[in-house]
C-alpha cells in the first residue's frame, strides 16, 4: 500500500509518500511545496492544490494521512493553514483517497513512543523506521512522512523495522518484527 503523508501549511507543506510491502516500509520520496508569504491567499491555495493532485499522479497513493491542526496562539494562521488542509482534503476526495486523520499527540505516540517528544527525536524514529540516510530536511518534510508512518502502523501494525538502542554509549541497530499497539 502507498501512502501519501501530509504535513499541513501554508507558507510550508510537506509531504512524504512511503509505500508497505511485506511487514517493510520504504520511501518513495519527500518534499515541501512552498508559497510565496506576500501573495494573495487564494495563490497559495491554488499552487497548492495543484502540487498536491500533480504529487497524487506521480506517485499514485491508495491513501493520504494529515494532520489535525492544533493551534493555540495565532488564529489568522490556523485559518490560513485550515484552508491549505481544506484544498489537499479536496484532491484527495477528487481522486478517490481514502483519508486518515492523526493529532500530532497520536503521531508522536505512534513513532517516538512519547507524546511530548521533540522534533529531533521524531526525525531520527523517521531516519530509522526508513532506512534514510539523514533525516529529511526540511521538518515539515520529515513530519509529514511521520504522519504517513503512523497510518501504516494503524492500517497494518506489524513491521519488520530496524531498532536503534544506546548500548555502552554506542548506538546498536537491531532488526525485529514489532507489533505497534497504538491507542487512535
């Protein structure tokens, strides 16, 4: 299955698709889709729309995960950034996508273990769980394939991945088939 992730923006949208075969997970590919801050808003949503239906062709996902916005300080952000939500939630609906909706609670949960964790700890559980070479810059770009992660681990909550522990300050990979039993 293929998995098109979305963290959502609107100066910054990232997306992430990752695709599941055989209890493995790889990634197809990541990015952002950015927007000039000074132009007008109905622009921005459309370069955005567009991107994202030229990104669903590309690389045909069989579903899309985004994040629920939380916004506590700026209300004139939450709107703009719901609007940006709004027109990705229409290409998805355009193209058939089944849709997953994930708190970002629930995405640090489901990749990190820890619901407070940071954005460093996430990017590396993403670097790992994706046999990434780095961890994907920019954060956006990283979120959105830890929202895409954490809809595979609730489609299909065993996978073969590789574990990273600190054993005598030394950082050991160990490959194990886990069960991630995730509260939605």
């Amino acid at each position: 299955m293929r998995i098109l992730g979305i963290d959502p923006g609107i100066g910054r949208l990232g997306w992430g698709v990752i695709e599941t075969k055989n209890q493995e997970l790889t990634t197809k590919n990541y990015g952002c889709i950015e927007t000039e801050p000074n132009s007008e808003i109905t622009g921005r949503l459309f370069a955005i729309y567009d991107e994202i239906c030229r990104i669903i062709e590309e690389y045909k996902p069989d579903t899309l995960a985004i994040e629920e916005l939380f916004f506590a300080k700026n209300a004139k952000t939450a709107f703009a950034v719901g609007q940006a939500r709004g027109v990705v939630l229409l290409a998805a609906a355009q193209k058939e996508l089944s849709v997953g909706i994930y708190t970002p609670l629930q995405v640090k949960m489901a990749v990190a273990g820890y619901g407070r964790a940071e954005k460093r700890q996430i990017g590396l559980m993403v670097k790992a769980t994706l046999h990434l070479k780095e961890i994907p810059k920019p954060d956006d770009a990283a979120d959105a394939l830890a929202i895409a992660l954490t809809h595979a681990y609730k489609i299909q909550p065993s996978y073969l991945i590789r574990v990273y522990v600190y054993s005598s300050s030394e950082l050991v990979s160990l490959e194990v088939i886990i069960n991630k039993q995730i509260c939605f």
